[in-house]
C-alpha cells in the first residue's frame, strides 16, 4: 500500500479522507501518562489501540515495559517491528493460533492470559513442542461478564494448573474491566474499579496463603487507570486510547486524579457536495471513522455537527451562524472510537505545525488472528 | 499479506476469525439476478461491496457491463485487475483525485457523477490536462438528501454544463435511493422509489423538451431493483449486496418481484472462552464484522445469539435447550452489513462443500480516497 501523502506537504494538501497523527498533542500525551505513574506503577501500553511499532516504540521510550496486544498477529507485528516485551491479554485457543504464539516466545518475551484449565493443557503443549517458556496470567473476571476466571477458588485451582506446566511460568493476575472505561461519571468509575479491587486483593490473598508469589497484577486501561494506581493493587496498567483520545473518551467527566488526554488523532475529510445551506456531505463515512461509540466530532469549526454516516459519506449539518464549509474544503474530525478506525488504515499521517513530518505503516491493520 | 488459509483446507480448520465465501451461495445469486433482468435493464454491479476484482469479472461473465464505485482508488483497483468499465457512482471532488480520475480514463471506460457546475468545471479542466473523456452524470437528488441535484431547472443547467465541456460527454441521470433499500416493508420500498420515478420521468422530459438525449439512467441497490424495473425509467441497476445477502438485508420483507438473495458471506470465528453455561465469547468482535447495522446472525445454531461486541470479543448467548458450543468450536457468523465487514479483511476465503476452493485478494480493502 502506497503511502497518501509525502513528507513535506501540507496539511491542507493532503488527500481525503486520511488519517492524521498530530504530533505535539501525541508527545504531550506520552509525556503526561509517563510523568503522572512514574515510580508508582509500571506501564505496558496497549498496542490494540494504535497497531504501529513505530508508536509501540515511543511509548517503551517514554518508559513503557513494553506493549500489550490482543491477537497473536498483532504481537506478531509488534515483535517484527522491534518490540521485545508483548503480552497478548487475551484467551489464545487453537493449535494453530498457539503454534504461533509458541514461536513468537522464542523471539522476544510473550505473555499470554488463560481463564480455563484446557486452554492451559493446550498452551503448554504448544509451547513444549517449540521450546518455548511462556509468561503466563489468569485473567480474573472483575466484573465485565465477558472472558476470566472467578476470583478466589477457580483462579487458585487455574494458577495451580499454570504451575504445574513445566513451559508456563505464572506470571500474574490479568484484572481489567472494559465497560468501566467509558462510565460518564467519574465517580461510578471509581466505585466499578473498586469493587476490581476487592477481588484482586482477594485472589492475591488466597494465593499468599498457598504459598505462591503473584509476580503481577496488570491491567487498568485509559479512563480508570489512576484509580487502579491509589488503589494499590495494580502494578503495571496497560492504557493504549491515552495516546488519541477519542471523541467518546472526550464525553467521560475528567476530574483529578484521571488526567484528560489531548486529542491527536483525527480524520481529514473533503467536502464534495453542498446539498442545500445547511448541509455539508463530506468523503468520510463509517468506512473512514467507525461509528460504533457515536459519531466524530468537528474539529474547531463551532456550529458545525456530523450526524449521519453511510458507508462513504458524513452528514455535516451547518447551524444557524456557523462558518459554511465551501466545496472542496477539508475539515477535521475526531473519530468517536479510536480503535476501530485505525484498523481502516494503512498509515499515519503524522503532523506537526501543519506540515507532514514523517509516515508510519500500521503494520497490525486487520490483524484479527 | 498473507493469505488467512490455504486452497485445500477444511472449513474447519480455517483460523479465526476469517472472511468467508460460499461458492454455491455465491454463483446462485450471480445467476438469480441475471436470470431476472436479462433482457430488462442492464446490471452494473456495485464494487462498493465487495472490493475484489475476481467477484467483479465473475458479475461481468454473468452479464454485467461493468462495475460501479464509490472512489477513485476503487475504481483504480477495479481497472488493475481487469474491469473495463467503472462508474464513479458519486462526486469527486478536488484536484489530486481528478487527476488519478482522467488518468485513469485513458485506461478504461471511465464514468462520474456530478452534482454542482464548479464540480463540473474542475472536471473538464482535470480531463483536458489529461487529453481524457470522460461519461458524465448528473446525480439527482431523489429522496435521500444526500448528494444530488434537485430535479427539473436545476438538474438541466447542470446537463447543459456538461454538454458545454469539450472533454465531458453527458452520459446520463444517476437516480439511487440509498435509504430506502432497508425499508422494511416492501410497499413501503415501492412507494418512494415511485416518488424517485417521478422526478427521474420529469427531468427526462424536460431534457426531451431541450432537444437534450439522455443515454442512461442508472441507479437502484439490492432491496429495490425489481421496483426500479418495473417502473420502466431506469435502464441499469446498481446492485451491491445481492452477492452476499447481509443480516440486515434479511430483515427485509421479500415478496415478489424482488427477490431473496442466498446469504454467501459469513465470518468463522471462534469460540475462546466458556464463562458460564449461557454464555460463550467468540474471537470475532467490531473489527471482524462490522456492528453498524446491527449484531451479525448465527448460521444454523438454532438458540445461539451474538448479542454485543466489543472490539475483538463477541458475546454469543446460549438459549434454552441449545446445543452450547465448545472451547475452540467454529461457528459462522452473518455479517450485519457486509460492505463495512468486507473492508476489514484482505481476502476471501472462497469455500465449496466444506473445503477451501481458492483465496481472492480484497484488493481495494481500504481504497477510501
């Protein structure tokens, strides 16, 4: 894939819709993250988000211990593209998907979550066929109903099963809560989180109490992540939207201690018909954004609001006394859920000043197994 | 990218999640709609769909004249791989896009749609610096509010503009009604394509009445096209999804004339963790299927239902009495809306009888400029 725009250009050159990395506001991101958890928790950010080595990079420059992944081919292109510590968080299962995982563990140092005692046979199966040792986390259900081991008991029973596998070093609690993310209010996200809390502390204790060290609870993503640090139980957490801040991250009530993050990742649209006065259409619709978690904001451009999308089209609604955009013209827009839209692309066009500074490949695009 | 499987392999053990077409489904529309409007209308299958030059020569063995477009970078991938006649089935507009549009006219038989005389200016210059033809189209606005120019007086200055550009031939009327393809109810469907009709039937007239010729009128999509047929005004129809038949299309009412199509497009996924008894997470979330027009169905497991996604996780509900699935099983999934699901995925996996037939590279996956 061609990259869409060269280094040099400007802003307003480039050709839409594109993906567009601003990268002052990115570096403030980093920055902001690394200086806020600096000598209290370790951070693994998450590479779901942003599918880029070239971004998985900075963050383990910024002091990252590495990344986390949630497909074996996403980690694949981690590794490939120079990261050296991944944990897939995510159940892998299936002889293929494992075979694979098992000889990426024999490049670079993987981790890998498990919620059930046959998925731990499995994975040490694979991983004694290739050679490989493998880090390995129970993933503790803490209330997102979705994958995980109970607390207490069954997690006991699962590490104990992590243990006896000559391949797999138990290498922690995996405790995140997803649907917390995005609570609105900042206070229910820190009530969600310390309910988390109780059943990490829990499990820890019955695993003190058989005598077996928990090397690590990782976890926490973007909008909870500073309460899993007062918290205490936490030692590593794995933000990966902290670096884009999207559009349905923008509508959580930010208040200390969860920083708000700036908004860096956006998508050029073009205007290409001007229906009636009130209308914009524009060349970016839910095949150039996802609209999943709502539709995209506009950018700096008050009284404008997109509010309809079809596959290659946006809705533009200009309101009373707003700037018109004129044909041809290009807006910005702050996709309403950072993830899926940069699975639709290749590159980013990374920004500063205006000026396109530098492209990097999103090598995971579409990486799904 | 490498190709997800390979040619001789079970469905079965095909890794998840992966894009997957069912030849018999797949040849058995291709025929059903030629079958159907042979000698009636001309067919110029929408690409929109499915991306992929090998289904675009198949629509045209099958009859087609060609393939319609949503982009230039998809037509220009249409034209790579053996398509001779594309219709940009929409506005381009800004100079970097004409320029690849009138280049690309030099190569095949290259149509575009316009809405606004500054467009068509643009147009004619991009075209004459190219020393290319190109078939112009005036987009009418037929209901849908989205592009389009109004019916009648309007929709005449433009042809004349047209007609007024040395390298620009007026080609003819593009009347598509995206909305009202998903009205449930098929009398529904046939009242407002009967509105489209009107202003379709008014404009010819008026062009009649200028001594103007108006070659073709194209338009209609796969919940609509028989209507179009039998109402007379059209002379070639723009079906998409028909190929496919998405979860979202099947909840359409399907009365004569038009038909139902056989759902060929599933996603295979993976069962990955068995939290409870009513519940199994599959490996296939938002960026495996696309959820805007809603959860994907599951095939042929009575009592199972994908009820939420998340980005990689889906949710599949087990019913009373249903035959749960198991760690590691495969179910197939329908795709809610196949255009936006397709774009996720750089092939198909093409399948007859159980077994891996052949592997067609998605090459305009992601051709969004």
């Amino acid at each position: 894939m061609k990259p869409p725009a060269e280094i040099g250009m400007r802003l307003e050159d480039v050709d839409t819709p594109a993906l567009i990395l601003e990268l002052d506001a990115f570096e403030t991101n980093l920055k902001r993250l690394a200086d806020l958890v600096k000598g209290r928790v370790r951070v693994r950010a998450h590479a779901k988000t942003h599918k880029c080595p070239e971004i998985g990079k900075r963050q383990v420059a910024a002091g990252a211990v590495g990344v986390c992944c949630q497909k074996v081919s996403e980690a694949e292109a981690m590794v490939e593209g120079g990261i050296a510590d991944v944990l897939v968080s995510n159940e892998i299962v299936g002889a293929r998907k494992l075979e694979r995982l098992a000889a990426l563990a024999r490049r670079a140092r993987i981790g890998v979550c498990v919620d059930h005692a046959d998925n731990v046979r499995e994975l040490q199966a694979a991983a004694q066929r290739a050679g490989a040792n493998i880090d390995t986390y129970i993933e503790l259900e803490v209330g997102m109903r979705r994958c995980g081991v109970a607390a207490g008991g069954p997690a006991l029973e699962l590490v104990k099963a992590i243990i006896a596998s000559p391949n797999l070093r138990f290498a922690g609690i995996h405790a995140y809560h997803g649907r917390a993310q995005h609570i609105r209010s900042a206070e229910e996200r820190r009530a969600v989180i310390q309910n988390a809390s109780l059943l990490v502390t829990n499990t820890k204790t019955l695993l003190e109490k058989n005598k077996i060290i928990c090397p690590i609870v990782t976890g926490a993503g973007s909008g909870t992540f500073m309460f899993e640090v007062e918290l205490g139980a936490w030692d590593e957490i794995q933000p990966g939207s902290y670096v884009f801040m999207d559009w349905d991250y923008a509508r959580n009530e930010w208040a200390p201690p969860m920083p708000r993050f700036e908004h860096s990742l956006f998508v050029l649209a073009g205007v290409m018909s001007r229906p009636s006065a009130l209308l914009a259409v524009v060349d970016a619709g839910l095949k150039a954004s996802s609209m999943d978690s709502g539709m995209p904001g506009v950018w700096q451009r008050p009284g404008l609001s997109y509010t309809h999308a079809s596959d290659e089209h946006g809705w533009v609604e200009i309101g009373p006394g707003a700037a018109a955009p004129g044909l041809g013209d290009k807006l910005l827009l702050v996709p309403g859920h950072c993830d899926p839209t940069v699975n639709l692309y290749d590159w980013y066009v990374c920004v500063r000043a205006g000026v396109v500074e530098a492209l990097w490949p999103i090598t995971a695009r579409g990486a799904v197994t």
